[in-house]
C-alpha cells in the first residue's frame, strides 16, 4: 500500500489534515486504532476559536456548523456571586462557536466519506520505520493482516498514549509537564443551559463551569479531588455542588435533570519538543495537552493541522520544503501561547490544596483587574478568542 501521507489516529486532527491534503489532490491513508462507533462516542470540547471556524469552513466541513452551532460574544467569570463579562466583540472583535467535538468529528468523517478516503479502523501494532529517511513506512495490523504502508510523509495524529511520540528517540525528545492536584468531574444532561453564555466560576468550595452543547444539551463541571471516583457522586449530589458553587442568580433557575455522561478528567499541562523528526510531523495531543479551562485542545489541535497541511501541500505540490521545514517552530511559538494562557485561567479559577493566604489573595486581584480594567479583558478575549495563524 502507496501513499502521500499517512496519518497516524482518525479522531479531529486526523480526519482534518486528510480532508484539506486530499482537497488539494494529495493522497492519504488513516490508520485508527479505534472503530468510528468508538471515536464518535467520544465526548470532548465544544467551543471553537474563530480559526478554527475558518478552517472547518476551508475543508468543507462547515455547513452544519453554521447552521446549528451557537456563536458566543462572550463568557463570564465570576467569584463568589460576583459576575465579570467578557465581551469578546468589544474586546477584539471576534467571537467563538460551540460546537461539540464529536459533532466536528461526524462532519469530518462525512466529508471523507465524500471524497472516498481510506481510513482503516481497528489497526493494531502499529510501527514507524524509517522516518529520517526519504522512503519511510508504516507497518500495522488490520483485520488479522500484516500490512505495509509506505508513504513519504508521516503525521501522527493519535493523542497522548500513541505511538508517535515514542518514535522520536528519548534522547532527542523534551518533555515539559504539570500536573495538577485535582480533577473535573462532568456530566452530560439534556436540559437546557444555566445561561446563554459560558460560566466558570471561581468559588471556595472549588472551580465550577456551566457550558453546553447546545440549546437543549449541557455540560457542566465542577473541581473534585483526584482520589474521587464517579461513582462517589449521585446525580442529586453533584447538582447540588454545582449550584452551590455558581452565582446565585443563575443556581435559583438552572434546570437539573438525569446525566447522560458522567466521567472525572485529570488535568495537565504537556509539551513535547520537538514536533518533527525527520519526515515525522506531530499534531494534537501526540504533542501536547492543554488543562480545558481555557478550551484550547481540539483549537491547538487545528492549528497544527493548519500549520503541517499547508506545508506539506507547498513540498508535495510545488516543491517548496521551507514551511515543511520550519513547521515545529511555527506550531510550538503557538502552543506554548495557549499553554500559558490555560494555565493562567486554571490557576486564577482553581482551589489548591496548599494554597496560601496570599495565594487566595492573588487569584481575588486577578479577577478584580479583569472587572476594572478594559485592557486586562482584551487580553484574556484575545486568547480565548484564539490567536492568529
């Protein structure tokens, strides 16, 4: 088996890359370990920065979106039942879209469908062979049978516990993690949202976010310690944490009903350095994670894919290897941005377990800059918003 490119894990970074290289004629061959029942029932982020928007719109995959996501002008912060808006359009002129990731997902896998892509699914012992030679290849199980797929570029998009990253020799790689002393429990309710916008809410009692999916589909998280398990919290139990930790105004109306979902995520901050080994390019989560408070996962992820696809459509197409070239170094001045942002929104929202007085203190300015100053808010917006390509 012959290929362009091959694309290592079918979730959103995956599919995207095959969808916008295969537009502009490249081949590509997607190799997922899961079965689609499996990455569609995957439930993720569900807020797009305006890049990503463009992007999806780029790669064809952007009706549905327009016509059922929920565009936002903004989020609140608040601390105890004091409420920060953040105007996104007064800010800097932009806005976000939530829609789910797994409906990103099914988007994709139509589009792909369309254009009669091969995605293999349910790949086992998968191997990269060669990737700083001119010839790599990939080898793998699929249905009982040992394949072989040869390739002249290769795009690991198969998350945190793939294969990819670990084919970049250990002496070469550098890893740059925090991980952090609590998690989020979350559930999947088909109500309607606590607010029109989204809440995070810094509260004693721990972190709270009211979100959505859409109109009559919430998400909600509250902070929990690491040693919970799901099964400590009834759904009574966690509505009633929940509304003790969001403002008042909004707890009194926020409409409970039974979880669809329910799961706890730990949280950390991951780099991995560098992005590229020889004719080896990551994406995603094979690269990096983001803690979710500043909803940049799935949107990091669209920027690499934004980044490697238009690199590899300048070598494949016209020759041209110097985006090709510089591709981790672009992608990484990126990452490390968001990096820094999530970090700063999880550690302005969150209780620690050794947390100072001063430290308490700290977090309270913070968001009483945000509440006094203009400037302070443009910067959060921006961020949040999503930096340009």
């Amino acid at each position: 088996m012959k290929t362009d490119v091959a694309i290592i894990g079918g979730g959103p970074a995956g599919l995207l890359l095959s969808q916008l290289l295969m537009k502009a004629g490249i081949s590509t061959v997607v190799l997922e370990r899961q079965s689609r029942d499996y990455v569609l029932s995957r439930i993720r982020a569900g807020v797009l920065e305006s890049g990503t928007v463009q992007l999806l719109q780029e790669a064809g995959v952007g009706a549905r979106m327009q016509a059922e996501g929920i565009p936002h002008h903004g989020c609140l912060l608040s601390s105890d039942d004091q409420i920060i808006r953040i105007d996104f359009v007064e800010s800097c002129g932009k806005q976000v879209m939530v829609y789910g990731q797994t409906e990103v997902t099914r988007d994709l896998y139509t589009a792909q469908d369309a254009l009669g892509a091969r995605i293999l699914h349910g790949v086992a012992d998968v191997v990269l062979h060669d990737v700083q030679s001119d010839a790599p290849f990939v080898s793998f199980t699929h249905e009982g049978q040992h394949q072989r797929l040869e390739c002249q570029f290769i795009a690991g998009c198969d998350g945190f516990h793939g294969v990819s990253r670990p084919s970049i020799p250990a002496e070469v790689r550098r890893e740059f993690e925090k991980v952090y002393p609590f998690g989020w429990l979350g559930i999947l309710s088909q109500t309607p949202p606590a607010h029109e916008e989204l809440i995070y809410a810094n509260h004693q009692r721990g972190f709270a976010l009211a979100s959505m999916r859409n109109r009559n589909l919430s998400r909600y998280y509250i902070q929990v310690p690491l040693t919970d398990k799901v099964e400590d919290w009834s759904d009574a139990a966690f509505w009633d944490e929940l509304c003790a930790r969001l403002p008042a105004e909004v707890a009194k109306t926020l409409v409970r009903g039974a979880s669809i979902e329910k799961s706890i995520a730990p949280l950390r901050s991951f780099v991995c350095e560098p992005m590229q080994w020889g004719r080896l390019f990551l994406c995603g989560d094979a690269a990096h994670i983001v803690p979710p408070t500043g909803a940049k996962g799935l949107n990091l992820a669209a920027s690499d894919v934004f980044y490697l696809s238009r690199a590899l459509k300048a070598q494949l197409l016209q020759g041209d290897g110097a985006a090709l070239a510089q591709y981790g170094a672009e992608a990484l001045a990126r990452v490390w941005q968001a990096m820094r942002f999530s970090w700063s929104m999880t550690t302005m929202l969150h209780q620690f377990p050794d947390q100072s007085a001063f430290d308490l203190r700290i977090q309270r300015v913070g968001l009483e800059t945000l509440a006094a100053s203009a400037e302070a808010r443009k910067l959060l917006a921006e961020s949040y918003c999503g930096l340009p390509y």
